[in-house]
C-alpha cells in the first residue's frame, strides 16, 4: 500500500486518477466529488453478494478485492481482484439491474469510492468524459478477461502463473496462495509444486 | 439473413446501428460514411489471423465470423460469433497495436465494413458519440464473456447449450454442430448426445 494513501483524501486519489487519463473540469470535479461516497469495509466484508443486485460501480481507494463466482459443490472461483485504484463491479447485474451470480469481498481492510447506476448515468447523459473514461476502463477489463480465456486454452499452470507474475507483481506479494490457485484455475496444491518447479529451474 | 440486406446500402446499415442507441448528428454520418470502408469477404476469408496486429474494428452487414484461439495441439476453440449488425475485433490488438493470438474467419460469404485505428481515433477525439457507442458496444461483449466464463464454471453441458439456444436462437439454425460445440466447449459427439437427451425430455 502507498504510504500516502493512509493520510490523501480518496476523493483527490479518485480525481487523480481521473485526471491521469482524461483531465477533468472544474465542474466535472465538483460532481466526482459529490456523487461518489466513501464507504470502510472490513477484511472479508462483501461488496456484493450473489443473488443481490449490483447497486454500485466500485473504486477502490485502499485494500484488496476478489470477484467469485461459486460452483455447484460450493468451490470458489476468482475471476478478478481489484487494488488500489481500479474498479470492481458486476457490470452485467449492474447495467441490467438483475441479481447477480457474483460475489465481491474484501480480502483486506478497504477503503472505497462508489457511485450508483443513476448517479453514473446522470455523468454520462451530462459530461461526455466520463463516457470515455468508463470506455476505457471497460475496455481493459474486457482484455483481462480475453486473455484469462485465451491462457486457460492455450498455456499451461507454470506459464499461467510466470504470467499472472509477470502481469500482477503486487498481488503475487498480497495475495494468499489460495486466492491465485482459484484465479488460476488449479489446487493450492498443485500451485505450490509448480512454485517449486520454477525455483528448480532457476 | 434479413431480405432487406442484400440490396440496402451497406452504410445505410450501419448509420441506422448506430442512430438506434444514440442518434448520429448530420456531420457524424458523414464521418461515418467517409471513414468505414466496406470489404467483401469469401467463406473461410480472414478478418485476422493469428500473429497479425488486428488494424480494424469490424461492423457485420451480411454473413457469419467466429474469432476462435488455437490450442497448441491444434484445436481451435471458438471465443465468439458476430452476425449482421453486429461487431468484432480482437480488441487487446487492435489497441495495443500487438499481434494477436486470435483469428477471425467468415463461415459464410459475408460483406463487412472496417474502421481503422486511425480513424476511430479521430472519431473519438473529435465526436464524444462514438466513446458512448462504443462504450456500450464493449460493455455487452464484456457481459457476453463474463457470462461465458460463469457458464463454464456452474453450468452443465446440457444448461449451456440450452443458454445458447435461448440466447443466439439466430447462430443455433445457421452454424454447424462443430462450431457451437467449439464454443460451448465440448465435442461434436457430446453435442449430438446432448441434443437428443433434450428431446427425449420433451
């Protein structure tokens, strides 16, 4: 975690990142600022839970979430995790407003930014920016999720998790090894024999 | 294949797309009829294959893709179809300007019009429309994986077929077995059992 972090107020840490890509107005600012709320979450508190509607596209201020789906026989599947400045939400329960088959939770204490599906089509219908900014960011999750897809065809565990290393080099260092094994689509197990493998070879 | 389309104006087809959602200015139609170029494409022709860098985002007016990976024991696995009206790019490639590890190929004789990267750009930069359009264009394609992915964890073969039935009633009558199989990830055979357990319940 950013040492700043701890003191900034996450409304400037929500600008900034704004402003990283597309710098906002005067006004546009002041809207950010009032429409997005501040919400604590503690270690394991949920976001979202399955069969609830989505209510809010998710900032993530401080902290650490995973996004997972359950399977018939209770096992966990990740199929995203969100830090510092990036966003979480179900976008299919969100847009379409109709429960989810996802459950959002936090695997650390968190800080957060969110807004509702009103408020953010309110930004749209009035500040075309923000229409480019959710373009962009939906534009990069959509090829975190190709290239999730195109790795569960194509490459094997070792070469998924050098990858998943080579992509996430903070969340290696954060995450239980439980949570990557899930993401990877492999046992805990299995995960520690491929760690060891890689260290053999080095 | 609606009737219409074989003798309408390709570009009339794609500004009445676009003006569907959010209706397209005077001078944006123009853009739009000065920027896409349309292109004829034989069966089994390529949009992209694989290791190309994808340099077009692709608006379907006749005919049928699959954007499908290859495994490395040469199996293809089929990530997603576009019909009429429809769009298809890989778009990890065509942003980041890197090959792609994906091909797109006509399974019918198909006409088509491509936008450059170039020109979409300009687009973007000068007519805050397209950022919506494509925002939501790429808003339902990352629904469309997300739910893939769900599917594959939770559902039975039976269930997606099912799933695919009830959402591309359209793709079910024109593709063949080893397409849909391909997409649902399974074998033809399986395929073949699965239709008939789906008779034999009704």
């Amino acid at each position: 975690m950013d040492k700043d972090q701890n003191t900034a107020d996450p409304l400037d840490i929500l600008v900034a990142s704004f402003n990283n890509s597309f710098p906002l107005s005067k006004k546009e600012e002041e809207e950010v600022r009032q429409l997005f709320k501040k919400r604590a979450i503690k270690k394991r508190g949920f976001l979202l839970q399955q069969d609830e509607v989505c209510k809010h596209i998710t900032f993530v201020v401080t902290g650490c979430f995973k996004m997972y789906a359950v399977d018939t026989n209770f096992k966990e599947h990740n199929l995203q995790f969100a830090i510092e400045k990036e966003w979480i939400a179900d976008i299919q329960s969100f847009y379409d407003e109709k429960p989810s088959r996802l459950n959002i939770e936090a695997l650390e204490p968190s800080v957060v930014l969110q807004i509702t599906h009103e408020d953010l089509l309110y930004l749209y219908i009035n500040y075309h920016k923000f229409d480019r900014n959710f373009r962009i960011i939906n534009e990069r999750k959509f090829i975190n999720f190709q290239d999730r897809i195109l790795q569960s065809i194509s490459y094997t565990a070792e070469e998924r998790y050098l990858n998943f290393q080579r992509d996430f080099p903070e969340l290696i260092k954060r995450l239980p090894n439980t949570q990557i094994a899930s993401y990877l689509g492999i046992t805990s197990e299995f995960l520690s024999k491929v760690r060891k493998n890689i260290v053999k070879k080095k």
